[in-house]
C-alpha cells in the first residue's frame, strides 16, 4: 500500500542520483520528487522528468509491490525503445542516443 504525500518539481541545488535509471540528476536540471508512505514508511525519491515519464507510462504506479525498481524499469525501457523506435523522440531528449547509451552501460553493471 503507497501513498502519495508530495508530488514537485523542484530545480536541483546540487547533484542528485535518479531513482529510476541510476543516472546523475545534474545540478541546476528540473527533477521529479516525491515523499510517500510505503506500508507505514516514510519513502523519499527523486528521478528526472523522462525517467518519470517512462515509468508512468509502464504502469511503474500501477503494481501492488509499491512500484518498480530500477532494474525493472531499464528492462522496461529497453523492451519499449526496440518495440516502439518511432515513438522515440517524443519521449526522449534530443540527446536520447547517448541516454539509451548510458543506460545500456548501467544495466551491464548492475548484472555484475
Ligand atoms: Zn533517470
């Protein structure tokens, strides 16, 4: 069981790590944050904007576990980008090449 206590988009005053893909929220960027109640725990978290958008658009709010984990969401992203190339560029940054990019990096170390 979640609850939602704060949903903002605040501008980073430092570096952050995303929730989602593990990336650097990088100082000065807009970012999503969040406090919610995970079965009676007080729960922070912060992911980017696309991140945020990607893990809504999976249903990452729909599970009963309390979402998805960010292993879950690059097999998600992953799966998306392959079967959906032409719907890439609404979603992602204009850099978005060097964003999958970095994001296969990621899910290749965390198999480790
Ligand atoms: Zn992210």
């Amino acid at each position: 069981m979640s609850t939602i206590l704060t949903f903002a988009t605040p501008t980073a005053r430092k570096d952050h790590a995303c929730g989602l893909c593990r990336g650097t929220i990088t100082k000065g960027e807009a970012y999503i944050y969040t406090t919610s109640l995970e079965n009676g725990e007080f729960c922070t978290f912060k992911s980017h904007t696309v991140c945020n958008t990607l893990a809504v658009k999976f249903g990452a709010d729909d599970t009963d576990d309390g979402g998805m984990d960010d292993y879950g969401f690059l097999e998600e992203v992953w799966v998306y980008v392959r079967d959906n190339p032409s719907e890439r560029d609404p979603i992602f940054t204009a850099d978005e090449d060097a964003y999958i990019r970095e994001l296969h990096t990621k899910e290749e170390k965390c198999q480790d």
